[in-house]
C-alpha cells in the first residue's frame, strides 16, 4: 500500500448518518468502527459514537470520519483535517517532521489501541493533520480498507 491523502471530517454524533448518506451518493464500500470496538472512551454515552468510518468508492475516491468525544470542542467549518495513511513508515515520519515545523502537537505520533502508529498535528498555517502508519497487522485497524463494520 502506497501513502494516501484523504480528507477526513469530524462530527458531534452524525458521523454514521453522514458517512452513510455519502455512501449513498458516491457509492463504494463504507467500513465503521466504534468507541466501543477499540476501547477509547469510558464515558458509557459515547460506545456507539464512531471511532473511525473509511468510505472507498469504486473509483477510489477516499473519505473518512468520526464522531469527537463529548469533552472535545466542535465548531462547524473548521470539522475538518487531512489523514496521511499508509505503511511507509519513514516517509510517514518524515512528513510529520516536515509538516510540524512551526506547527504543534495535538497528539503525539505514537502506537495507538488499535495498533498503528498515529498523531494529529496543526500545521503552522493552522491546518490540522492526522497521519497513520499502519502497524504489522496492517488491514486490520481503523484506518485500513478492512476496517470492521
């Protein structure tokens, strides 16, 4: 699997209706994985939210979303970041590197519960990112095209 960029958008509880409703526009395969799936939340409110959805179009267009926690802020128009995926791990890396320059943490690029690699940057034009490098099960956590449903 080569490195992707796709557009990945961020919701307060409608993140399955969205990503089903654009199913239904593009077509394609849609994988969801929930807070409860993965174990990222101990506020019972929040196990059906959606972790992480993955559509890919048959035409092999990418968009992917998920509902943020409760305790984090929302503000429609800015719901939005870039996801750098794939298993190239230096060049992953490297573009964290590159694209924190001036920029900030928001998470620190580390292994995740569900096995990869992941962080989430601002950029120093204020751009949030989001990069994953796939770990050694790759296809099988949140971001893969194996995503469970």
């Amino acid at each position: 699997m080569s490195s992707e960029i796709s557009p990945y958008l961020s919701f307060r509880d409608s993140a399955r209706q969205a990503m089903e409703f654009y199913q239904s526009v593009f077509g394609g395969d849609l994988g969801i994985s929930t807070f409860e799936e993965y174990q990222v939340s101990e506020d019972p409110s929040e196990q059906d939210k959606v972790m992480h959805s993955r559509l890919v179009t048959d035409n092999g267009m990418v968009l992917m979303a998920a509902d943020v926690p409760n305790r984090i802020d929302l503000t429609p128009g800015t719901n939005f970041a870039v996801s750098l995926s794939g298993e190239d791990e230096d060049q992953l890396r490297g573009y964290w590197d590159k694209l924190i320059v001036g920029g900030s943490a928001d998470m620190p690029l580390e292994q995740a519960p569900w096995g990869d690699s992941f962080g989430m940057l601002t950029d120093r034009f204020g751009v949030s990112w989001m990069v994953n490098i796939a770990g050694p099960d790759a296809g099988q956590g949140p971001t893969s095209e194996a995503a469970p449903s």
